[in-house]
C-alpha cells in the first residue's frame, strides 16, 4: 500500500503561523502527470479525483524551534493553525512535516510566507481570471479540462504583464514583492496543475487557497461547480490574517465573484483599494455593472475589462505603480 503527502504554502505574520495540507492512501492528486496528450492525458485528469483519504493520521510539522503534532480530518485535511513569535525574515521559507502509518514514515518539506513589507496584497480568482476556462459552458469545459494538457491551456493576453505590475507596485526594493493569493472555487485535487500552470507562465508565486477536495468520478463532472460561499470564507481570513494591508481584487463575471467581492468591500471598507473583473461574453452584463456601481460607491475603485490592457492602464490611473 502506498501513502501520499501533500502540502500546500503557508503564511505567516508576526505571531501567528498557519500551514495545510492532505494525507491520501494510494493516489494523490498529482499522482499523474497532467501534461501528457489526448486519452491518456484525460486518464490522469480523472485519476486526479480517484483519491481516498485518510483520517485521524497523526501529523507533525517542524518549524524553526516549533514541533507540532496533529491529526487529519475525515477528509484527510491538516491544518496548523499555531501561535508563532519568533523573527521571521520578509520572504519564503521552508518547512517539514512527517507522518507514519503502518510502519510506513513519510517526510516532505513545504513554504510559508512571510510576506515582504508593503501597502498592497493581491487576491485573484484563476478561473477565466487568468486561466481560459469556459466556466459558464460545462461541456466546452470539461473538453477543454480533459482533452487539453498543461501545455495547450491558454492564458489571456497581458494578464501576466498586469500581474507583474501589481507584484511590484511600490515596492522600492528588487527583492521585494507584494504577496499574491490565488481563491478559486477549483478542488484541492487540481492544486498540482495549477501550481505548474502559474509557474510555466511566469505568474506570481503565490499562497494558493481551493475548494474542499473531492474523492471520487462522479465528483470529477462537477469540478468548480456548486455553492461558492467558501471564497467568500477564504478571502475573509486572508484579509483578517493581514489587516494592515489594502487588498486588489481580481475575478471574472462568469460565476460569483462580483457578488462575492461586494459582501468582502462591505464588511472591510477601509481594506479594499480596486476591484477588477473580466468580462468573459460578448457583451456586458447588466447584474455584473450594478454590482461595482454599487461596490464604486464605497470608495473602492472598480474596473470591468473585456482585455488586461485596460486594467493594466486603470492601474496605473489610479496610482497602483
């Protein structure tokens, strides 16, 4: 029998230290390689959700002068939500995790982020944010997802450029960078592609935060679909984790995001600088355009753009440089 460990980056402040993962039996979800081509790419697609966690797994991170020990969840999910005091540099920074069971020891390291000083973090959908996904047509989705690898997955133009902008905008030192989180409603079994998909396309290294992860293949043909109230959940905790920040965030009008991003200016009026949404049709959506009407009368500045070019000229319009 074989084992699996994955981890996923963490974050950190000044006294609080957060790190997260899953334990499977046999196969993870990156297991297979999702840049293979045609049938046997669809193959490791679906082996992606052909996973069986495992729970109540004694699980120990160590961390500078922290050892901790834990237990999975029912879903095989860890979280070390712990109190954390130590000098920690601006940056990423590495850490380990272990666990046995039945004689079998496993050992893996991850990163946390400590994030450089700034006055910006930046919170972005993937999904038809930067990734070409097609959500709003299930069929053109799932061929896309299962027919399409790593490699012939598309992004949008100039999306990587406005990303860059944002990373660096007023950051005076060239080590530094503004921190990025990536939020989609996409399950923790595609963290892999994803991960790979960012890293090929040169986006910004990120604290990635999915939906809960699914185990079986009748879940696979409900990927990204469903109650999406867990964005709104994850977004909430990153911004309570790091108050001091004003937040940009990034979506598209092809599922919730609007509504969404309009209950987090509500409750942090003071936290959120823009909001910037792609629009993924041909025309405009009428919901969509009063949703930032009325998030633009917060004080918050709002962007709806078909192109990155024109949120890449909004941007520096508004003094995001």
């Amino acid at each position: 029998m074989k084992y699996d460990l994955k981890l996923y980056r963490g974050y950190a402040n000044g006294n609080q230290l957060v790190v997260f993962g899953h334990v499977f039996e046999s196969w993870a979800p990156d297991k297979y390689r999702s840049d293979r081509k045609g049938i046997r790419h669809a193959f490791s697609i679906i082996h992606m959700f052909r996973i069986k966690p495992l729970k109540n797994i004694a699980i120990t991170l160590k961390f500078k002068n922290q050892e901790v020990t834990t237990k999975t969840l029912d879903d095989g999910y860890f979280r070390f939500d712990i109190p954390f005091f130590e000098p920690l540099e601006s940056g990423w920074h590495t850490y380990c995790v272990s666990y046995e069971v039945n004689t079998v020891g496993i050992i893996q390291q991850g990163e946390i982020l400590k994030p450089f000083e700034s006055k910006l973090g930046i919170i972005s959908d993937i999904d038809d944010t930067f990734l070409i996904s097609h959500s709003n047509n299930f069929l053109k989705k799932l061929y896309v997802m299962l027919l399409k690898n790593i490699e012939k997955r598309k992004i949008f133009d100039d999306v990587v450029k406005h990303y860059k902008h944002l990373s660096s905008a007023g950051q005076e030192n060239e080590t530094g960078s503004n921190s990025f989180f990536y939020v989609s409603s996409s399950e923790w079994n595609l963290y892999g592609f994803i991960n790979d998909f960012v890293e090929i396309h040169e986006l910004p290294k990120a604290v990635v935060k999915l939906k809960k992860i699914k185990t079986g293949i009748s879940d696979f043909l409900f990927t990204g679909r469903g109650n999406h109230d867990h964005k709104f959940e994850k977004i909430k905790d990153i911004i309570s984790f790091y108050p001091n920040l004003q937040y940009i965030l990034l979506g598209d009008d092809s599922q919730q995001d609007a509504f969404i991003y309009e209950r987090i200016c509500k409750i942090f009026p003071k936290n959120i600088k823009a909001v910037y949404l792609r629009q993924t049709g041909r025309k405009r959506k009428v919901n969509i355009h009063k949703t930032l009407e009325n998030i633009k009368s917060l004080k918050v500045e709002t962007c709806y753009f078909k192109h990155s070019e024109k949120a890449i000229a909004h941007s520096i319009k508004i003094g995001i440089t």
